[in-house]
C-alpha cells in the first residue's frame, strides 16, 4: 500500500500546518479529517513528473544535450 501525506488545514490565522503520512490503498477516498482529532486536513501531492525531470511545457532542451544538461560527463 502507498503512503501518502496529509497535512492540517489552519482553523485561524497564524497556526501552523502539521503534515504526517498515512498508509492507503490507492483504491480508498482521501481523508478529510484527522484521524485522531478530527480536524479538518487535505492529502498533499508530492513528486510527479516536475519533480523527477520531466516537463508537458514543451521547452528546448538545455544546450549540450540530454536531461542533465552540460558539464556532467554522461554524453
């Protein structure tokens, strides 16, 4: 099963969020409250395509090639 991170939503200005993870199926509903105080919390997206690298922009590739761009020595 995947893990997945929620945070708390702030009730008034100035309190902090508290992030945590809970392990799902992928198949269950996100959670909407917490589950030991019941306040109220939105699951956060983390990693995807953006963050490994990839990019839908559609942008040129950085000059001397490939994703790591130039000065790596892998091309």
């Amino acid at each position: 099963m995947p893990t997945y991170v929620y945070e708390t939503i702030p009730q008034f200005e100035g309190e902090p969020t508290k992030r945590f993870e809970v392990r799902q199926s992928m198949k269950d509903a996100a959670l909407t409250q917490h589950p030991d105080s019941g306040q109220p919390i939105r699951r956060v997206p983390i990693g995807g395509t953006g963050i490994m690298g990839g990019s839908s922009s559609g942008g040129s590739m950085p000059s001397g090639g490939g994703s790591c761009g130039s000065g790596c020595g892998c091309h």
